[in-house]
C-alpha cells in the first residue's frame, strides 16, 4: 500500500511537471514506463483501496459479530446454569488456547503470541468468573497467586514472549498485594523465584520486553522490602550507588558485547529512571533524611560496591566508544554517594536530579539511543517542574527559581546543539 | 508439533486449576456441615469478581470471656483460629467458645484480626456473597433490618464454604450446577 501510494503521487507529480513545462514529454514517458506505466499505477492503487476496503469490511464484521456474542452472553448470563456457565468459560480459554496451538503450528508468530497473551489473561479472568459463579470465597492475594504461576508456566512451556511479560506483570501485582505482610517470608522468595526463573526465559527467548518488566518487577520488590524491613540508611546508599554502578555495566556491554541481547539500552534507562525517582525522594525528604543520618555515621563505604562496578566497567571499556560516559557514570555514583550518605540538604540532590537527565539526554544524542535521549529530555522537564513546586514560597523564591531554570534551560539548550545530535 | 503439545498441555493446566477450585468447593458442599450464623453487610463491587454483598458474620466479633476459652495467651494477630459453634434455639448457630488449634466438634476457621478490650475481632473467609448488582442491594437492605442468615458447609478442618443465605426466614440455596 505504502508504495503504490508513493506511485500515485509521483504519477501524479510528473504530470504536474509536464503540464508546467518543467519535465519534457520523453522523459516523462521513460519514468512513466519506470513506474510501470501511468495508468497501472492508480489502477493498482484501486485494487489495493478496494483490497483495504474488504478488510476493513471483514474485521468491523468480526468486531461486530464478537460484540454481540458477548452482550448476548452476558444479557443471558444470570439465567444460564452455572455448568452452562463453567463450559462457556472453559470453552472460551480453549478457544484462545487452541488458536495459539493452531498459530503456531502454521507459523504465524504474531497471531500466535497475541492469542497466547489473550489466553493467559483469559485464564485469570476464567479463575475470577468461576469464583463468582459458585461464590467461592477467597482473598484477591491468592487468585493473584494462581494466575500469576499458571501463566509463568503457560509462558514457559508454550514459549510465548507476551505471555511472559503478563506473568512478569502478574508477579509484581501478587508482591503489591501483599505488601503488609511483615518483614521477609516465603512470598519474597517465591517473589524472587518467579521473576529469576522469568529472567532465564527473558534471556533465553530474547524477550526484550519481558526482560525490563522483570527489572521493574525487582524494583518494585525492592522497594517494597525497604518500606516493610525499616532498613538502615547504609542499605539506601548501596542501592542509590549500584543503580549508576549498574548502569555503567549495562553501557559497556551495550557498546561491547552485548551480553543482554541489545536490551542494555532500555536497561540503562530503566536504571537512570530509578536512580531519577530516588534522588528525587531525598530531595523531597531531604530533611527527614538527614536528620536520620544523624545518627548514621560512616557511610560513605557502602557507595563502594557501586564504585566498584563502575570502575569494572570503565576499565573494561577503556579502548571503546563510550569511554567518556563510563567515566560520567563514575563521577555520578560518587556524587550519588555523596549526596546520600551524607546530610547535604535539598539542593546538591537538586543538582543531581536535573545533571543525571541532561547525562541521559547527551548520552542517547551521541549514541544515537533515541529512548534513552527522550527519557532524559522527560526527566529533565520533570525535574523543572518538582524543583519548582517545592521552592514556591521558599527562600529560594520563585522569582529566583525562575532564573536558575531559565540559565539552565540556556545552558541545556547550548549542550543540546553541541552534544544532542551527536 | 511438540509446541503444539505443550501448548495444549498448558490448556489443560490452567483448566485443570480452574475446575479444582471448582470441585473442591463442590466437595464441601456436598459433605460439610451445616451450620446458619447471622450476618451483616456494607458495600458491593469488585474490580474482577462484579457485584456481591460484603457479608460480615455476628461471629466476627467474639467476647473473650466465654466459656471453653484458651489456655494461655492468644495467639498473634494474623495467626489462625477457630471459633467453636453450637446451634441456638432459632436454629441460628452460636459462638461458644474459641480455639487456637483445630478443636473436636463443630467449629470454623478464621484469622485473629485483633484484641481491644474484651473483644477478639476475627476475619473469615465467607465474606462475600456474589450477585447481580439487583439481587446484592435487595440482600443489602435485607441486612440492613438483620433479617438475614448465611447457611454455610464446614468441613473437619473448619474451612467454610457458602451453601445459601436466609432472607426474612426464606432459605435461598445455591445450586451447584
């Protein structure tokens, strides 16, 4: 379709330019002849709009179709016997099930993984709508529970990428669910479990999507037992300077050999949004978290591993193309060690919250990492707005906000000409 | 065709899961005990599940002095307990007593919630009752004037299964299939 298009408007350009004199007769008529005369080209173009038009056709009368089955179904639902019900439930997982095994069979991967996904969210819709049907009782935590291990199962034996992605997502609703559980127990482990289990398929299968959703699962987890545990500040530290570390890591072997199969680039942002949210915290919580650090002296030492790895990282990639930014990265966890492990107040994590961006957006520019370029770009905007939501009224002021940003802005934009198409 | 298999293996895995569930209810039903406590309601919706009536059983809130008590201290909230039963005059079923382990007779388990005063509070898992948003506002305002009982199934271990509810003195029992 694109390319009969692109016909047509040329077709239609060099009689434009033969009517105005611009193009002689001959040459029009040899580039005609190219295109494959004047006249296929919309008669092609035809056919294809009236192909297109069939199938708009056929998919509008499926999607009516299907609408109708299911208000039929459900206009009737209360009525029908509750076997009734239990077959038509049952019949409709099978339906998706067996279109999958049909897909692929015949090798239709995309239809394939579409129906596999739809499958395993029909199995969790299948367990909710049989708890309804025979009122068996039960905590939404344990459904989550069941879904979310038929459908790491379903994923890892029927090999399907979407479907792995919804277990992943399925993990991390069942550890949400039962965040006031107290302290560590058999739920993290089988938390943990699913997801390391989820990351061998991920890694296996190449499933970037699934991979970097087992990522935010873990942060999730994190969060969740930092929250529950009351965990020391040395904990924060070392989490706040191995997400850098972390990132150093993911760039090298972005650049190098790619260990991850290609995913580095949206892993590195991942961790470059995480770092983001939790410098971001402490700037909001600044003085809380400085008046707990108070009492937490020496921590400094737990920003070491984090050094550590960025310091592998630009060692091992000394000689390649992204040498400069592993030593950024470095620069950033001891900044980030810095500014956790020490009471600096607000604004040197301001400082940070706005450099670790304009690092993303100059890195995605010289590396042509478009996500990573507009996810700083994001982040920096973000940034603008919460630094300025908590100075209004401040000593800062507005007016001097104001000013700062707009110096920043200036000095973003210069670096966005210098370094952002890099 | 070995794929093909195993996604059709995955088929049967996650019907299988959904008609265990299925059964299992299906088998306390069938063999339980039967038991008729009062209960009352709030409000009615699910995210997943669609309309129901919350139902909060009378037997939630127990004193701590009646008789057949525990031995020693209570057990930690969340862990579980058992509240015994026995049937009352009006054929409404009765607490009388509590127990930290399964107790011999007839009685239903439940998870220690908390302790304030004399009174344990106790959640159980009988806690909604799955109906068009209709028929749950009807059952809702039938609470509303305490005028209705669940009829439960209890099985050995004291888990609990929902056999039908009383409106006004009528029995609504649910079919099973």
């Amino acid at each position: 379709m694109k390319f009969a298009v692109r016909r047509d408007h040329l077709a239609r350009a060099l009689d434009d330019w033969q009517a105005r004199g611009l193009l002689a007769s001959d040459v029009a008529d040899r580039l005609r002849a190219d295109l494959g005369s004047a006249n296929s080209g919309s008669a092609e173009l035809a056919a294809a709009s009236e192909t297109n038009f069939a199938r708009f056709a056929l998919m509008a009368g499926a999607v009516c179709l299907g609408l109708g089955a299911i208000s039929f179904v459900a206009a009737n639902w209360d009525v029908m016997a509750r076997g009734v019900r239990l077959i038509l439930v049952l019949g409709v997982l099978w339906l998706a099930w067996g279109g999958a095994g049909l897909a692929a069979w015949r090798g239709w991967s995309t239809r394939f993984e579409a129906l596999a996904m739809l499958a395993t969210l029909l199995f969790g819709a299948a367990m909710a709508l049989v708890s309804q049907i025979f009122q068996i009782q039960g905590e939404i935590d344990a459904l989550l529970f069941l879904w979310a291990a038929g459908a790491l199962t379903g994923a890892l034996l029927a090999r399907a990428r979407g479907a792995l992605a919804v277990a992943v997502l399925l993990i991390a609703a069942w550890d949400i669910s039962g965040f006031d559980r107290g302290g560590l127990d058999a739920q993290d482990a089988l938390v943990l479990g699913g997801l390391a289990v989820a990351a061998c398929g991920a890694w296996a299968w190449r499933a970037g999507f699934a991979g970097r959703l087992v990522l935010v699962g873990l942060f999730v987890w994190a969060i969740g037992v930092l929250l529950r545990l009351d965990v020391s500040p040395a904990a924060v530290v070392l989490g706040m300077t191995l997400l850098p570390g972390a990132g150093a890591v993911l760039l090298w072997s972005w650049a190098g050999p790619r260990h991850l199969h290609g995913v580095e680039a949206e892993a590195l942002g991942e961790a470059l949004a995480v770092l983001w949210i939790g410098l971001l915290a402490l700037f909001l919580l600044a003085a809380e978290w400085d008046y707990g650090l108070g009492e937490a002296r020496g921590l400094l030492p737990a920003a070491l591993p984090g050094m550590a790895l960025a310091t592998v990282a630009l060692w091992l990639g000394r000689d390649g193309p992204v040498r400069y930014d592993l030593w950024v990265a470095l620069v950033v966890v001891v900044l980030t060690g810095l500014v956790t492990a020490l009471p600096a107040g607000p604004w040197p994590r301001a400082a940070l919250i706005l450099a670790v961006p304009v690092w993303a957006v100059r890195m995605g520019g010289r590396h042509g990492l478009t996500g990573l370029r507009r996810l700083g770009m994001l982040g920096f905007g973000a940034a603008l707005l919460m630094i300025y939501l908590q100075t209004v009224g401040s000593l800062l002021g507005t007016a001097g906000f104001y000013a700062g940003a707009g110096a920043l802005l200036i000095a973003a934009a210069w670096g966005w000409r210098r370094w952002g198409r890099g | 065709m070995m794929r093909v298999a195993l996604i059709l293996l995955v088929a049967l895995l996650h019907s299988a899961v959904v008609l265990w569930g299925v059964l299992d209810h299906a088998r306390l039903i069938r063999s339980g005990t039967e038991v008729v406590l009062k209960a009352t309601a709030v409000d009615p919706r699910d995210l997943l599940r669609g309309h129901y009536a919350t139902l909060r059983l009378a037997i939630s809130e127990v004193p701590r002095g009646l008789p057949g008590m525990l031995p020693g201290a209570l057990p930690l909230a969340g862990s579980p307990i058992w509240v015994i039963l026995a049937p009352g005059a009006d054929g409404v079923w009765q607490a009388t007593g509590i127990a930290a382990a399964d107790p011999d007779g007839v009685a239903i388990r439940g998870q220690l919630l908390s302790e304030y005063g004399d009174t344990l509070s106790i959640e159980f898992d009988i806690a909604r009752y799955y109906a068009p948003r209709d028929r749950a506002l009807v059952l809702e305002d039938a609470m509303r004037r305490d005028s209705v009982a669940v009829i439960l199934a209890l099985g050995p271990d004291g888990q609990a299964a929902l056999r039908g509810v009383v409106i006004d003195g009528v029995r609504h029992m649910e079919t099973l299939f």
